[in-house]
C-alpha cells in the first residue's frame, strides 16, 4: 500500500512476494489465468496524526465507534482519534505505564476503558469525569469490556476484567458502592472479553464460555479444539458479535459460529433457559487474527504460516489477507480474498494483527503495530472506476448513465472522454468517433480538443460525419481543417462533405484556393472540377459554376439553373444542353417558355435538324397549338427523323401547308401520307388511284371509299377493278352494305375466271338474307313499342284528375268547388291541369286550352274531362 492512502492501494501486488486474490502467481506467465474478479472492498491507509504516533509508538490494540477511534500503543497510551486519523489532544490517556491490552467503548461512545499488563483499569468519561475510575490489580489484566450501557443512569456502571479470573464489576446501592463478582476461574488467563447487550462471551486457556446477564448464569462452554502445538499466546482467540445472538469464534485455524437459542419449556428442567448452538464451523488453512460481519458473509483477517520465508536466516512472513467467506459446516465458500500490504507486515506474526468494525457503517479496521488500515465496500464510483481500470468501458458508460444521480466522482463526461482515450490509443477511430455525439454533446470546448485529438492521429475523416453542424457551431478553423484532410488523402469524400455542410462553417474562399491549387497539378480531375463547381455555387459565381458543369456535362446543371434562375445564362448553350441531356433540356425548355422563348431555342437548333425535332415533337405533344408556325418544318423533320408518327402528325395538325407538306412526301414516296394529304386537298379520285395503283390493297381502296362515301369513288373502284379477279373477290366480299352488288355483278364478263366466286356469292346472298331478317325484326320491336305506348297513353289519359277548394278557374279566377249550388256550373278540366267553368269557355275552346295553345305546348290538346 502507497503511504497516499489511496482507495486502491491497500490490495497492490509487492515484487516477489504471492497474493490470495491469484493463486496462479507461481505458474508460468505464459499460461492464461482466470478472468479477474472485481473485489468488494477499498482500502485506505489512515494517516494524519496517526502516523506521527506510529512513528514513535507501536499499536497493541484499537477499540472503534460510529463517533471516534480508541488507540492502544505499547507504552501504556490510549489516544482518541476521529475516522481520518486526526489526535484529538484533549482526549488523549496516559494511562498506562506498559502494554495496552485490549480497550473498551459503551454503546453511546461516551467512556472508554482500558487494562494493561501494569494492572491498572481505566475508565475515563470522554464528556465528564463523574465516573472515571482507576483500579488497580496486583497482576496483570489482559482483556476488559464495559457494559454497553454503562452510560445509562441506573445502570450500575458495570464492567468485566480478566486475568486468571472473570470478575464483574458494579457500583449500587445507596452510597454506590464498588461491588465485585467472580463469574469464573481456575482455567487459566483469560485474553479475550466481548460483551453484548445480553451477553458476555470470554476466552482463556480451556475454551469460550458465554454468561447471561438476566439469568445470571453461564449457558455454555465451547472447548477449545486446536492443535496443543500452537500457544495461546501467539494464536489469540478472537471472538465478534455478529448480533445480539450469534457469536463469531475465530482460534488459531478453526472458525466457530454460534448462535444463542431459547431451550423450549419441557427442556428446561435444571438447564438454563437458552443454550448455544453450534451452526458453522470448518478447519482452514490459515490463522485467523480478527472476526467481523457484513450482511450474511464473515469478514476474517488471516495469517498463512505455511508461507513464511526464511531468507538468509532471518524469517520474512508475508502479507495477512482479508477474507470475506461464507462459513458452512466443515466447510467455507471464498468470496473475495485481498492481500493487504500493511507496513512491516515481514515482521509481523498472527498475534500482531488485530480487526474491529463499526456495523453501522460496515466499516473494517486492520491494525497492526504501525500501521491501521480501513476497508470499505466499494460503492458505484469504485465500480466504476474498476470497469474502466479493467477495460470494460462500454459498461462503465452504462452504469454511469443508470447512476448518474448518485455519483460523485464519474460523470457521463468523464466516463466517456476516458473511453475515448481508451479508443484513441488502440486505434478504433470509428467507434471513437461515433461516441462522441453522446460523449461531447453541446459542448463546444470538449468537440474541438477531440478534433485536435483525432487531427494529431490523422483521423479526422473518422469523425467528419459526427461533428457539429450547427447546435453548437465549431470555429472555421475545425471545419476547414477537416476539409483540408478529406482534399489531400479522399476527393469523394471532399464532395461528399461540400454538399453535406452549410456553407456558412468555413470560409469558402480559403477552401476554392485550396482546391484550385490541387488542379494545378491534375487540372482535369472530374471530382475535384466538380467540387469547385460547388463552391463557386456557394459563393454566387453562377456563370463559373454553370461552366464547369456543361463541361463536366454534370446532371446537376440543370438543378443549378433552376434554383438559382440562370435562365439568361444559357441563351447561347442551348445546343451544348440539348447534346448533354436531351430530354431534360427539353423539359426545362417546355417548362419556362416565358424566359426560354420558343423561337430562340428553334434559331439555335436550326443546324442540329435531330435535336430540333426532338423539341418541336415535344412541343406539339404538350400543347398542338404552340410553335404551329413551324408545323411546316415539322412535317420535314418527322419525314427524316420520325417516318412512323407523321402520318399521326399530318392527322393531328392544322397549320402546315399541305402542297409543301404532298410535296415533301412525294419526294420520299410516303404513300399513305399522300393519300391523306390527297383527300384533305379535294383530290380524292387520286387518292384512290394511289391506293389501287401504288399499294395494290383493296381493303384499304374499300376502307378509303366508306370514308368517304361517295358513289363516283365506288365506281371508280368498280371500273379499276373490273379486270382484276382478286379484287372483285374483294369487292364482292366487302361493298355487299354499301354498293348494291347487282352493279358490279353485271359489269364482270362473261367467262371470266374469279377464284372464291362461288363463296363471295353465298357470302353476299347470307349478308342480304341476314339484312332483311334484321329488317323484319326492327320491324316487329317498331310496332310492338308503339302499340305499347299508345295503350300507356290510353291508360293514362283514362285516369281522373284530382280538383279541391284552392283550385281557381283560369278564366274567372273563381273557385271551381263551391259549396252553394246555386253557383255550381259545369266544369273543365285540361290533361294539362288548367281547369275552367263551362260558362267561361267559349263554344269552341272547349276541346284546346287556351293557355296551353297561347303557349304552343301540347298536352293541353289532348282531350279534357268534362263535369
């Protein structure tokens, strides 16, 4: 252990010298050993004041307290020290002139005794001195121990010494008298005395007995069992009370627990009411020098005989362990084993070395004669602090974040920037990189010193894609040096972060020279023209970065002219845009006709015929109407570049001259074209000579003759026809529902050979017969609809018409119902609702309403009910 007092410092290794907490020490180096387990203590040497009086003193024992620390010394001096160590002068005893043997505190901490091999016990009252007292005994006293309510009024300041005989002490009575009992003798020195609240347990030479207070009797004898070859006053019985009922016995290498328990009623007879039960016990390897408890487990401090050395005659003992164990019968399970390394520990023997604990604080003193140590179980920080001394700081970040509340020496921060570091050294620059957005958060002073920290490993291309954006916002200097790493060792990179980055992080300018510089030896490097195309975009030199992208023919050119409305800028690359990308171009051109005009665009691509087609087809698709000044040229350009669709085009347009237009497709022999160019002209008669003399299709000849529906065009076709056999097949089958076949049929010469006449008859008469059935059936559903409606008619005209009180005559504009005969008059009523007094009619009205006739509507004439 360091002099420090650090929390660790207590379980280092010493060179040379083998550790319980590695029982592989010895093997070969080269052999694995078992993952190491996280203990569950710290350490920490006590110092201050105390390491002045071990410096000229030597510890012989200790008594501790929740309040203060009770130190006895081998010149005879009791010294009341708080936990860190400091002397508290005014507290300081000297009480004895020789040894201290053992020291006592009640349980409020308010006296303090003390016995020595010079037969003195003290008692000294720490805040009065009404109950101080020095007893002096004609022999030694080795151990005492006080009440633990000594303090307490009525109690009758009771306490036991021990020499060769266990004696009580007490003060009563009305003139408080001193009053002593002997409660055991006769077998041999007694070295050890623990008093509980209800008990009090001592050891001498023969075994630990136990004494009920409230029966006043003892309960038990447990004998002692260890080897006769080891002294009791080397080996020292060390007794602890776990609680008010369990009893620790730790003797040279055997470990007792006992347990104090009520003897049930029909037990009793002449026993005592409680006896001791033995639950645990086991033989160990090791001699035991203290006893304590911590929660379910036994803390032992441990001396290891067997691996004492004898190095050039002298003897050099090795470190005493502190044990935590789980005590079974003949058996114990380790929990955690630490090798303390106590100041002088090669001097020291098993007696030398004594343990004392606070419970409430599970507190654990190792003293020894110049040196005392406090153990305590490792909380969250110490947990921490292990993962990450261990490597594993992926779960001490975890931790870290769950008990971020109850930490007082680990930050998220801390943790973090530690595992970074950590990260750094063994070169997982990605990881390191990745963690810093949970590790820096906002702050900006903690992201620039990790840039500088990557920057010094030459990984800042690692942590580019995490850094701050905005919230917080790194100085220019961070971003442009990263930048500048990305121009020299990664072009795509550099690109990808020129678009990924606001412009506004670094200063644009000093990023453009750099990259012009770099071109100045690779001058036609695309990314690089390409990343300088973007930052001119970010400066507003909009013609530069248009430049570089047309000549890098980049698909983001036309991104750039519009969002930026460059539309002026490319009056003169109107043919450069079009050979780039013909289809976009054409697309932004349709899109902004307002700023592209259409007849600037057709100007510019007169000498590049292909891609004025492709912008005036375009063009006519969107909206026929637009550029019809230059359907002429069309009609050209679709003859050459687009023969299929511009029979589709001539169809569809109505602005093109139609002599240019035959013309045009005269000189290509467009046959079909000219046919329709033919009849929209008037010229329909040579239409159908073409048809008939250049296609030779009847079909199409017959089609064109329905179109049309002219009877010159059908004989026409009928006289051409004439002496071709296939096409009077044709004829016969097809013109049957436009032509009466009888014309043509007389027309076909005598002994003229025409191959399917015979069917093209038969068809011609099935289509008459099928003709007239359709003729007898129209007829049949005529007649029955008619008959239908008529009779529907009847019908309705049959039913009566419905007259009430508000009904007025249309005439008079009297009531028609009266309810006084004497003015009932016949009555009137039209199909059409209009309802008259006869009298009001004239003679010849009285078959038409007048109203409905003024009006020239006809149901009105149809009849009238009479009344």
């Amino acid at each position: 252990m360091a002099d420090g007092g650090e929390l660790s410092a207590a379980v280092e290794d010493d060179p040379g010298t083998p550790t319980e907490s590695d029982e592989n020490d010895q093997e070969d180096s080269d052999e694995q050993s078992e993952e190491e387990v996280e203990p569950k203590l710290k350490y920490e040497r006590i110092t201050n004041d105390l390491t002045t009086i071990l410096s000229k003193d030597a510890a012989s024992c200790m008594a501790v307290h929740p309040k203060f620390l009770a130190l006895g010394t081998h010149w005879g001096w009791v010294y009341i020290l708080d936990h860190i160590g400091n002397n508290i002068q005014a507290k300081e005893l000297p009480a004895h002139q020789t040894t201290v043997n053992q020291i006592s505190i009640d349980a409020k901490g308010d006296y303090v005794a003390s016995c020595s091999d010079d037969g003195r016990v003290v008692i000294n009252g720490l805040y009065n001195s009404n109950n101080n007292e020095v007893n002096e005994f004609n022999r030694p006293v080795k151990a005492v121990a006080l009440d633990p309510n000594f303090s307490v009024h009525g109690s009758g300041k009771q306490f036991v010494t021990g020499d060769d005989t266990l004696v009580l002490h007490e003060r009563g009575g009305l003139f408080k008298r001193h009053k002593t009992t002997k409660l055991h003798e006769g077998e041999g020195v007694i070295r050890n005395i623990k008093w509980n609240t209800l008990f009090i347990a001592w050891a001498n030479d023969k075994g630990v007995k136990v004494y009920d207070i409230s029966l006043k009797q003892r309960i038990t004898f447990i004998s002692k069992d260890i080897d006769p070859r080891l002294r009791t006053e080397l080996y020292r019985c060390n007794l602890c009370w776990k609680d008010d009922h369990t009893l620790f016995i730790g003797w040279a290498d055997m470990v007792k627990v006992c347990v104090v328990r009520q003897r049930q009623q029909k037990e009793i007879r002449d026993l005592p009411n409680r006896y001791v039960e033995i639950t645990a016990q086991f033989k160990a390897d090791f001699y035991v020098c203290g006893l304590a408890a911590w929660g379910d487990h036994m803390v032992t401090l441990t001396f290891e005989e067997s691996e004492v050395q004898n190095q050039g005659g002298k003897i050099v003992s090795t470190r005493p362990h502190l044990r935590i164990l789980t005590p079974g019968m003949n058996d114990f399970t380790e929990v955690c084993n630490d090798a303390l390394t106590i100041k002088g520990f090669q001097e020291y023997r098993a007696n030398d070395y004594h343990l004392e604990w606070i419970p409430e604080e599970n507190l654990f003193y190792i003293i020894s004669p110049k040196d005392v140590v406090v153990a305590k179980p490792r909380d969250m920080d110490d947990h921490i602090q292990w993962l990450m001394e261990h490597e594993n700081f992926e779960e001490a970040m975890a931790e870290t974040e769950k008990w971020a509340k109850q930490l007082r020496k680990h930050s998220l921060e801390k943790t973090g920037r530690a595992y970074l570091t950590y990260l750094l050294e063994e070169e997982n620059y990605d990881e390191a990189a990745h963690l810093c957005v949970k590790i820096l958060g906002k702050k900006k002073e903690l992201w620039e010193e990790e840039v500088y920290r990557f920057a010094q490993n030459h990984q800042l291309r690692a942590l580019a894609p995490y850094l701050p954006r905005g919230d917080p916002k790194l100085t220019p200097d961070i971003y442009e040096m990263v930048l500048h790493e990305f121009l020299v060792n990664d072009y795509e990179g550099f690109k990808k972060l020129l678009k990924d980055w606001p412009s506004d992080l670094y200063n644009n300018q000093a990023i453009v020279n750099a990259v012009i510089d770099r071109l100045d030896s690779d001058e036609d490097n695309r990314t690089l023209l390409e990343c300088l195309g973007e930052l001119y975009t970010n400066e507003r030199k909009f013609d530069k970065a248009l430049a570089i992208y047309l000549r890098l023919q980049h698909p983001d050119v036309f991104k750039l002219i519009h969002r930026h409305n460059l539309f002026d800028s490319i009056s003169d690359k109107i043919v450069m845009l079009m050979k780039f990308n013909s289809e976009e171009a054409v697309k932004m051109f349709l899109d902004n006709m307002d700023k592209v005009p259409i007849e600037k665009v057709v100007h510019q691509l007169e000498r590049k015929p292909s891609l004025l087609h492709v912008y005036l087809d375009k063009l006519f698709q969107r909206d026929p109407e637009l550029g019809q000044e230059f359907h002429g040229l069309q009609v050209r350009l679709y003859a050459e570049y687009d023969r299929a669709r511009l029979l589709s085009f001539l169809r569809s347009s109505n602005y093109y001259p139609l002599q240019k237009a035959l013309e045009e497709c005269q000189q290509r022999a467009l046959i079909p074209e000219q046919v329709f160019l033919l009849s929209r002209m008037g010229n329909t008669k040579q239409a159908l000579q073409l048809i008939m003399t250049e296609q030779k299709d009847v079909d199409k000849a017959i089609e064109f003759c329905k179109e049309h529906n002219d009877q010159d065009l059908w004989d026409d076709l009928i006289r051409f026809s004439i002496e071709k056999p296939a096409f009077i097949k044709g004829l016969l089958n097809s013109i049957g529902t436009h032509v009466d076949p009888i014309i043509l049929i007389e027309q076909i010469k005598t002994g003229m050979e025409i191959p399917g006449l015979r069917d093209s008859l038969v068809k011609i008469i099935q289509d008459y017969n099928l003709q007239m059935s359709l003729r007898e059936g129209c007829q049949k559903i005529l007649v029955a609809d008619c008959y239908g409606l008529l009779d529907r008619l009847v019908r309705t005209q049959r039913k009566g018409v419905a007259v009430d009180d508000t009904t007025v005559c249309q005439a008079c504009r009297e009531r028609i119902v009266v309810n006084d005969v004497r003015y009932a008059s016949n009555l009137v009523v039209f199909f059409c609702r209009h309802s008259f007094h006869e009298d009001c009619l004239p003679a010849h009205a009285m078959e038409n309403c007048s109203i409905c006739n003024a009006q020239r509507r006809g149901p009105g004439t149809l009849g009238a009910f009479r009344n």
